[in-house]
C-alpha cells in the first residue's frame, strides 16, 4: 500500500522542522520500498535501514529539538512505515550522547557501503587508477580505527557489529582491486 499523503506526517503539526524531515524521509521510504521490490529484498531493506537511521540523525542534528519531541518523530515514522507491505525496518532514536563517536559510526557504516559497492560493482567501475582504490582504503580505515579504539576501551562492545562488517567489507574490496590490478601490494 502506497501512502502518498504522508497522513502520518501531518499530525506532527506542533513541530513543524520535524514535519519536514517526516515528509522527506516519507518520500525517500516510498522511493525505496518500490525500488526494493526489483532486487534483493532482504539485503536492500537491511542497507537502506541503516541508511534511513543514519539520515534521520543526520537532519535531527541541524535542529534544537528536546527529545520527547524527536521521539514524537521516530514513532510517527514508525507507523508511516508500516503503511508498506513487507518493510521491515524499525527506526530507532540514536541514544549515543557523544556525537563525535556518533558521526565517526556513521562515517563508518558509509564507508562501509562504498566498499560493499566496489565489491559489486567493480567491473563497473572505469578509468580509476590504482592509486585512488588504494588512497581511498587507506582514508576509509581512519574512522574506523577510532570506532575500533573507542569500542576496545568499552565493556559493552556497542559497534562490533559494525566494525566486523567493515572489515569484511574492506578485505573483500582489496580482493576486488587485486584481482584487477593482479598486485599483492599498495600503491
């Protein structure tokens, strides 16, 4: 079922920043959940989950919202959400209160799709000299290696989910360069 209206949206009307970003995030929801019927289903919903959660937080951190309000966003986009059939994302309010940590996770999980991609679609890609794969592993580790400090220091282990599917994504996109490139070493 397609929800155009955004009815969900509109009952925010105290919040009108956030009426906006439900709005924007609606479409974005729309556009996905029809491009998710051409593809991998399971594997896309998951990607573009994480992807949502990370530009709902990214458009909340240009606003002066207090929390209950922001609250009032995630469980409004949780029931525009439900209007389509066979999404199963969940959006969940970011409680990390160090936004440092928080945009260095973020940055990660990005750089974790890029590499995910390369993966993919590396005979795709055209015209990119060796150089650059290799200048770009080596900028895409840096917020990694901060997220990987950060979690050692920390008993929970919060983000080894996502330091784990970096690295497998990162060796599985130097397999990618060596194989064309049929070199064993950087540079």
């Amino acid at each position: 079922m397609q929800n155009d209206s955004h009815n969900e949206c509109v009952k925010l009307t105290d919040y009108k920043e956030l009426q906006k970003i439900c709005n924007k995030l609606g479409y974005v929801l729309d556009n996905i959940t029809k491009f998710s019927k051409f593809v991998d289903v399971d594997n896309n919903n998951n990607r573009s989950c994480k992807y949502l959660n990370y530009l709902i937080q990214e458009e909340i951190e240009h606003l002066e919202s207090d929390s209950n309000n922001i609250s009032s966003l995630y469980e409004t986009l949780n029931k525009y959400k439900s209007s389509h059939d066979n999404y199963e994302c969940i959006f969940k309010q970011n409680a990390n209160t160090d936004t440092k940590i928080a945009k260095t996770s973020k940055n990660v999980y990005y750089y974790s799709e890029y590499l995910y991609w390369i993966k993919k679609e590396f005979n795709n890609i055209q015209n990119t000299e060796k150089k650059q794969f290799w200048e770009f592993l080596n900028t895409s580790i840096f917020p990694y290696n901060r997220l990987l400090q950060h979690d050692t220091c920390n008993k929970n282990k919060k983000y080894q989910n996502e330091l784990n599917d970096f690295k497998l994504k990162y060796n599985e996109a130097i397999n990618e360069i060596k194989k064309k490139y049929k070199s064993n070493a950087y540079g």
